[in-house]
C-alpha cells in the first residue's frame, strides 16, 4: 500500500485530500466496484502517467504538444503488462488524444475496447517502419512502459518523436542486473528499516501540478471515461513487466528491441532482403516460456 503524507497547502485540493477522498469513494464508484487497496494504489499511478504526459509536452487537460498547437496529439505506448499502458490510454483518449499501442497479441482487444485508436502485435510490425512509412506528422512521442532506451535521439531523428519511460526503478535493475540483484536490494531495504518495509517507502511531497493531476483523474473516473486499474501486487506486476521485455522479438546483432530504431536497421534479423515491416524478425529469445523453470534471468552468453 502507498501512502501519501505530510502534504503542505497548495491551490486547490491537496493531494493528501484527494486521496483520502479516494478512501471514501472506493465501495463503489461510476458504479464499478473498487476495493480499497485499489483506491490508495491510484494515486501513484494517476502521478507517474500524469508526470510521464507532462514530460512529454501533454500537462494537465492538454491534448495537443505545444500551446499555439490545436492539432490533437498522437502517442505511442509501448509495452502492454501491468496497469499503466491500460490508464495512459483511457487518459490521454479522454482528453481527445490519438493512443496507439505496440501490444503484446494478448492484450489488443482490451486495450482497443479502453479507447485505444490502433494497436499492433509488437512482435510481427515494427511501430518504426509503420509509422515511418506514412506522412505528415504522424508521432509526438514514444511512452515506454516495460523498459529504457539508451538512445531516445534516435526514435527522434526516425519518427521526430520524443520519448520518455515509465519503467520503475525495480524493473529497470531487473533488466539490467538480473534478480539477484535486485532481491539483494530489497533485502538490504528491509534490513535497513528492522524489518519493517514500510519504514523505507518514499514519501511524496505533493505540489500544484500533482494536485491537478489526481483531480483530472478522479473527475473522469466520477464521470465514468476512466476506469481505475485494479489492485494489483507490485512484485508480480514487476515480473509481468519483465516478462514481456525478455520476450519482445529482439536483432540478433544488436539486441535492440524490434521496432526501436537504433545503427541497426535491422536486416539480419529477417535473412533477406525486402519489406521490413511485412516480415517477422527472429528472436534473441524465443518465449519466456522457454526459460520459466529459471525464471526467466538467463544470461545469454556473447555469440549464442
């Protein structure tokens, strides 16, 4: 469970407001059930899409990148575990924002039926070559939810897009370092607080901008446009995450995940020549499937 704390005054309502006023309104709201580990999971949710469709030019109730601009964005989200893709798409279509999705095949239709103008099996087209291929301004920016670019300029130099990610520290030193590492984290975090985890959870000192942000939230969900993700426990939504990340088709060269531009352009992971995105590429790693008695952290030597 989150708890949001010590929150100085700010214009409006505040964030520790609002989330007690989640609290109260979580038996029943829009006349959906929501439990109320849902309603105090919400606020950190609600802040990370929030903060994560401010940095990309889209704050509070804005639909188009730019204040002299009134062309609706267009977004791409990228990954499709966990509950962000599914909140980012109901908030920025709520306010009349264009959302395509890279999805992993399983979650295509749910996501369509949460307003999500296009979504495609990340697997069998590459979002690059799609998008590449059509004319005009086609995308503002790439929203990556299951894991890090190390070179974001180059998804600006291909589709003119900005990027940001919304993978979570936990997921991002699974990706990196494997689970060991990061269940030497959480061990040295538990022992660090005598055993109490909650005594090292961070503590969020709310502003203005937050304030807004929950109150777009909790308004569209009031009216029944947004419907709040389900309780959910973080270490399983992580794996989840990370799952979908080992299982992405990959280069063989360059490991890059299919669809993200990089120096590779990708024909040795189809072994011909021809339309790129017409082909299914290799993967560097089948299924995750394939290593589930390991749990999926097999490193991959150079070369294999």
């Amino acid at each position: 469970m989150i708890a949001i704390l010590d929150a100085p005054a700010v214009q409006g309502a505040t964030v520790e407001a609002l989330s007690e006023y989640c609290w109260k309104r979580s038996a029943t709201l829009a006349g959906r059930p929501w439990t109320h580990g849902a309603a105090v999971q919400l606020p950190l949710l609600a802040l990370t899409v929030a903060s994560a469709l401010h940095t990309v030019g889209l704050p509070t109730g804005q639909s188009s990148v730019g204040l002299n601009s009134k062309v609706p964005a267009n977004l791409l989200i990228t990954g499709s575990s966990g509950r962000l893709p599914g909140l980012l798409v109901q908030l920025a279509t709520a306010r009349g924002v264009r959302t395509c999705v890279a999805a992993q095949s399983g979650a295509c239709q749910q996501l369509l039926s949460l307003g999500a103008a296009e979504v495609i099996d990340h697997n069998v087209v590459s979002f690059c070559a799609a998008f590449g291929s059509r004319k005009g301004r086609v995308l503002d920016a790439v929203l990556d939810c299951v894991g890090v670019e190390g070179t974001p300029e180059a998804i600006r130099t291909a589709l003119g897009a900005s990027y940001v990610s919304l993978a979570s520290p936990s997921l991002q030193r699974l990706q990196e370092d494997g689970a060991l590492a990061e269940a030497q984290v959480r061990w040295r975090q538990w022992r660090k607080s005598g055993g109490n985890e909650h005594e090292s959870a961070t503590i969020w000192r709310p502003d203005a901008n937050a304030a807004r942000a929950l109150s777009e939230v909790l308004e569209l969900v009031e009216e029944g446009r947004v419907v709040p993700p389900p309780e959910a426990n973080a270490a399983l939504e992580t794996l989840e995450q990370f799952g979908e990340f080992v299982s992405w088709a990959r280069d063989t060269e360059s490991g890059r995940r299919y669809g993200f531009p990089g120096e590779s352009i990708w024909p040795a992971a189809y072994g011909g020549d021809g339309d790129v995105a017409a082909r299914k590429p290799k993967k560097l790693w089948t299924t995750l499937g394939g290593y589930a008695d390991n749990l999926a952290f097999i490193e991959v030597p150079d070369g294999d």
